[in-house]
C-alpha cells in the first residue's frame, strides 16, 4: 500500500517510531491489569515494528531472512487473528478491531497523540462488552500495532471472530495471576525439599496440558527437553528437543528466547552472557535483573513461571538497530554449526 492508498489515521500512525510505541506503552502499564502488564510488553518484543519496516524495504527477501538467520513465522500480517492469543485481552478482540476500524472511519486529518489513541479504543470496546477498560489496553495498544504493520485493508479482511479462551484463560483475571507462580502439590512430606524442589513452568495458557516440571537452578530449555509428552517436531520444525526451540544451549543461537507472562521473580538474575546475546539477536530485553524476556537456556527455576514462546527467531540486533560490536559465537553443537556460520555472517556484515 502507497502512501497515497493510505487512510488519515494510517498516516498518523504511521509517524511513530518503534521506541515512540515503547514509550507509550510503559506509560499506560499502570492502567493495564496485571493479567496483561507482562503480556502486551511481550508481544511488542514478539513483533517488533523496525525488524518488519526493515525486511518489507529490503528489494531481496530471502537474503534477508537468510542474513538474518530468520527462522519462523515472524509475518504478523499472516497472524492477525492469533498473533495475541496469550493475552488475557484476546476474547476481546473483535470488538477491538471494530473500536480500532470506527477510529480509522472517524479520524479527519493531522497528528495524532498514541497514548490517547489506546485509550480511545479501549474504552469503545469496555464500553461495548461492559468490562473494565484495564482489561481491554492491552489488547488495544497490540490492535493498533496491527493496524500500523499490516494496514486497515488487511486487517479489516479477516473476521476476528472465533476464539474461546481454553486452559487456564478461560479463568478469571486474578485466578490467572495467582496460578503463573503456584507451586505443585508435593505431598505430606513435601516441605521437607529442598535443592531437588520441583516447580512447574506453563508453556500455553490456553491448554491445561501444556507445563513441564523443573528442579530448582534447573535452565528452562533443560526442563523442557526432559518433556517428551508430545511430537514436538510435527507442530514446529525447530522444536529438535522439547516444546522449546534449541540449537545449542550456551546462548549463542537465540532460537529459545521465551517471554515470561508472570513469575520473572521467581528466575535467577540476568547473566552478562545473556545480557549480551539479547542484544545481539535484537530482541529487546529490559535493563533489568530480572526482566520478562529471557533465554531459555540460560534463565534457571527458583520457583513456578509462565511463559509464552515465539514463533520464530533471528538475529538481528546489528542489521536492524545498529547497536551491536563484532564477537565471537562459537558453535556449541555439530546440530548448530551451520546456524552459528549464518550468525557469524550476519556479525560481519
């Protein structure tokens, strides 16, 4: 779509840059529920703006995506419907859409403010389903992104309808909250663990099968290897392990990076590997000891979290944001050698 196909509120939108998005975002946290505060931040780091403005100027994609070590499905306009799916905000997104489809229709000419703008959609659509506006900003900020990636013609096309909530989403905003940290029952003799202590991690919110078990110090990736309940490989091609995505597990591929929906406490403090690996594949994390995006491999189990995995995964800290210096990867397995080769190429280049 040109520029001139474009409608007013496409235009306004379109003047806010990535980190304008970012900001706008932190400034409404403290009006979202925490059911969603962790959540809506994620899914800004799943589909990031520059990574998509970036890849759609390129004249040759497929290098792109080779130079890039891109893996996945990180097409958001081919996820319009589910992209969302593990935020609590999500049974709503119909009449999201329809609040953010009338803001396109009404909206005249000129700027727009962002921060405004989420809020106007969130309270047509609490306003429409008679809940509190705390649940619907989240939601809004992820169906205004969407607009701004794909376009009002695109994402008008599919109906948003059709989603029910399943697992542990279909309980109320507080139950959720509670059951990200909860610890399994052990026993009558349970008190009595301690360095082999088993905690759970929920992989998928909306399915009730969807945990794992992991011992206390134990690396997430690790635990989730140990899960062999599933075919994991049928459902996504880079699960080699477990549920998972793995190429190596010393930080050096970034295929396993999981977002933390609730129970970042419960993991232990960023390492300086880690802290510098985010950095490189791009992906966004908080200066923080214990932030919501982390590296499976590396992020090791002091109590229960939830997580929400990507889809995909890439390198492209350098190429994208410019703030990456050369280092070195060196392949940790033969299986991750030739991905290694792609991320040395991409550091070079």
């Amino acid at each position: 779509m040109t520029d001139t196909d474009q409608s007013n509120y496409e235009k306004a939108l379109s003047a806010f840059s990535e980190n304008d998005w970012e900001t706008a975002i932190e400034n409404v946290l403290s009006s979202i529920h925490e059911v969603d505060l962790n959540a809506v931040r994620i899914w800004f780091r799943f589909y990031p703006l520059s990574l998509r403005e970036y890849i759609l100027s390129a004249e040759d994609r497929e290098a792109v995506f080779q130079g890039m070590a891109l893996q996945g499905d990180w097409d958001l306009a081919e996820q319009i419907d589910t992209s969302h799916r593990f935020l609590y905000g999500s049974r709503f997104w119909p009449e999201i859409k329809k609040a953010v489809l009338k803001r396109v229709d009404e909206f005249v000419a000129g700027a727009a403010d962002l921060e405004e703008e989420i809020f106007s959609v969130a309270e047509t659509a609490a306003h429409q389903l008679a809940v509190d506006k705390s649940l619907t900003l989240g939601i809004s900020a992820v169906g205004l992104m969407t607009l701004r990636q794909v376009g009002a013609d695109k994402f008008s096309s599919t109906s948003g309808e059709g989603y029910k909530p399943e697992g542990l989403l279909k309980k109320s905003p507080g139950k959720i909250v509670d059951a990200r940290t909860s610890e399994p029952s052990r026993g009558v003799l349970g008190f009595l663990k301690t360095v082999d202590k088993e905690y759970k991690v929920i992989w998928d919110e909306n399915d009730k099968r969807a945990e794992f078990e992991i011992i206390y110090d134990e690396e997430i990736a690790s635990a989730a290897a140990r899960d062999q309940s599933r075919d994991w490989l049928e459902g996504d091609k880079r699960c080699i392990e477990g549920v998972i995505p793995v190429e190596c597990r010393s930080a050096a591929c970034g295929t396993c990076w999981v977002g933390v929906l609730g129970g970042e406490e419960n993991l232990a403090d960023v390492e300086p590997l880690e802290r510098k690996q985010m950095k490189v594949f791009g992906y966004g994390q908080k200066e923080e000891s214990k932030p919501f995006m982390r590296l499976a491999c590396q992020a090791s189990a002091e109590g229960s979290v939830s997580i929400v995995i990507p889809p995909w995964n890439g390198v492209f800290g350098k190429k994208v944001y410019g703030n990456v210096e050369k280092i070195e990867l060196e392949p940790a397995t033969t299986s991750a050698a030739k991905l290694r080769e792609t991320i040395s190429d991409v550091l070079d280049n």
